[in-house]
C-alpha cells in the first residue's frame, strides 16, 4: 500500500535569531501534497501573519498554476541563496546575501555558557520541579522574586492574554486564581523556554516547543483521547525538549520531577499510546512519512488528517510568540 505523501514546515529565523516564517518542505514525487493547503483556511490564515517560503529548488519542480495558486495563497518564491543553513554550536551569523536561517543550530547545545546563564537554569530548574508537584503558591511565587527575567516573561504573557477579564494581572497568586493550575502549568513550562538569559537558541527553542506540544495535544484528541490524556501530550511535547534546554540528560532533569508514571515512560522510552502519539510528530518533524504513517495509521488516522493539525499548532504558536488572545484553547 503507497503511504500518503508528507508535507511538512520548517522553521526559519531571521538575522535576529528569532522566529520569522515557515519553509515548506515536499519530496520531489509528492509535489501535489501541496494541493490541500490552498483550499486550507487555517493555512491562508497562518500566511497573513507569518511568511510561507518556496524555495526555488522547489518551485522549479511544480507545476505553473499550482506555484501560482500558492502565491496567491499568500506564499513567497525566494532564492536559495537567500536560506543559510547552520548545525554549529556557534551562535550563527547570516551572510549578507541571506535573509532566513534555517537548520537545527537552536537544538545545539551552545558551545559555552555564562555565569548568569547558569543560574537562570538553576532557578527554572526548580521552579520546573514546584509546579510539577503542585507546590503551594508562595513558594512558587518565592521563584520569581530571585529572577526579575522569569516573572517579567510571566506576567507580561498572561496580563497579553487576559483570559476575558477587565484588568490586567497584577500577581503571581491573580494569576493562579484566574487561570487555575493546569492552565498555569501549562504557560509555566513554555516560559522556561522564552526567559532563558544569554542564550541565542531561547526563542526558536520557545516556538518549535509550542508547536510540538501543541500539535501532539491536537493529535491526541484526533485519536479520541480524552481531555485528561490531551493535557498529557501537551506536557509530553514540552518535556521531551527539556534535555536540548537545560543541555543535560533527559532522564537526569525528569527524575526529580515525580511526573505521572504513563507520561514519564512516554518521554523517556516512547511507551504507550502518549510515547506512540510522541514518536508519531517526532518522526513528522523529520519528515519520515513511513513511521508518521504507521502510527497514527494504528489510530486510524492519515497523513492527510495529520497536517491540517500541524497547520493549526503553527497558528496557535504564533499566540505564544506574539502574545495574541486568540491563541488560548478556549
């Protein structure tokens, strides 16, 4: 049986290191993959705020009315020269004649790391470790008053998102009241990866999270899991980055957490049907459309069910990176 073909996005920066628009990625015999995005009005949506590049290695290969269809749709033919590509540990430096980066340079660890550096990773460490076991709220709120960098963050996300109240957040205790644990759990996390100082990585560290644990919360209620399981794959998702954050053994920095027994096995040795929907956007994010395929095909899903959900966490990272109200899941 031919496997659905696999289309998929790759994040690129701009000079500044930050997020600045998606490039789409197809096999060469797989091009009419393409097709379904033009009809796809989260995809046109997620074109209006955030650029969508055709590279010409790409463009030379379709066909003339569907690279039209896609610009039209809001996508961008550009050079290859215009893309640098860095690995390195080195924090990376643009060449004149390029516009975006791209490669895993921000899933490095760096090559050296500063004193404050350190001890922001130290504080964050142990605010990971109070909100995992439901800490009470001054000792969490005792976190924050040692590092000005991690309550800037908080704050300024939640008062950005409101949640439907009149006025602005204020506190950490406001916070937890108006938005509950699990939802503050949740911001919580993310911002351990956004308020990491001296570190180049911190921001497209902070939008390819939110698009994993986003899309592997999405893909567990496509496969009928309940609302419990859902929140799990989010935590999932965030977790299972946290070794490329902290540049320490995943094992080592989970250990300590006391995490739920199906969501710790999830992390660590992809076991059960949270580690099988993990490996699942894991091997989409490498683009291995045999793997992608066989699992979530376990789950009845497709490939083409797939990716209209990988669209969706695309827009909803953008919340995360712009601080946009329409970014909470009501």
């Amino acid at each position: 049986m031919s496997i659905p073909p696999l289309l998929s996005f790759v994040l690129v920066a701009d000079h500044q290191l930050k997020p600045a628009a998606v490039k789409l990625h197809v096999a060469e015999d797989n091009r009419y993959a393409l097709l379904p995005l033009i009809a796809d009005k989260n995809f046109s949506a997620l074109v209006a705020e955030f650029p969508c590049l055709i590279d010409a290695s790409l463009a030379q290969g379709l066909p003339a009315e569907l690279l039209t269809a896609l610009q039209e749709t809001g996508c961008q033919l550009i050079l290859d020269e215009h893309v640098h590509y860095s690995d390195g540990q080195e924090k990376p430096v643009l060449p004149p004649t390029a516009h975006w980066l791209a490669g895993d340079w921000y899933l490095a660890l760096p090559a050296k790391r500063s004193a404050s550096q350190a001890a922001s990773r130290s504080l964050s460490l142990k605010l990971l470790q109070l909100v995992a076991s439901d800490a009470e709220t001054r000792e969490i709120e005792a976190i924050f008053r040692q590092d000005p960098v991690l309550a800037y963050h908080l704050l300024r996300l939640v008062n950005s998102f409101g949640v439907g109240v009149s006025r602005y957040i204020s506190s950490f205790s406001q916070a937890i009241l108006i938005l509950g644990r699990q939802q503050l759990k949740r911001w919580l996390n993310l911002m351990l990866f956004a308020a990491s100082r001296d570190d180049h990585r911190s921001a497209m560290l902070l939008a390819r999270v939110a698009v994993r644990a986003r899309t592997l919360e999405l893909l567990a209620k496509a496969t009928g899991q309940d609302r419990a399981l859902q929140d799990l794959a989010f935590m999932a998702g965030m977790f299972s980055l946290l070794g490329i954050l902290f540049g320490l053994p995943l094992a080592d920095i989970l250990s300590p957490l006391k995490l739920n027994e199906s969501l710790s096995r999830a992390v660590l040795d992809h076991e059960g049907v949270l580690g099988r929907l993990l490996q699942a956007v894991e091997s989409a994010e490498n683009a291995d459309e045999a793997t992608l395929a066989g699992l979530i095909g376990d789950f009845g899903l497709t490939i083409a069910d797939y990716i209209p959900l990988n669209v969706e966490a695309y827009q909803w990272m953008l919340g995360v990176i712009h601080e946009k109200k329409d970014a909470v899941d009501a």
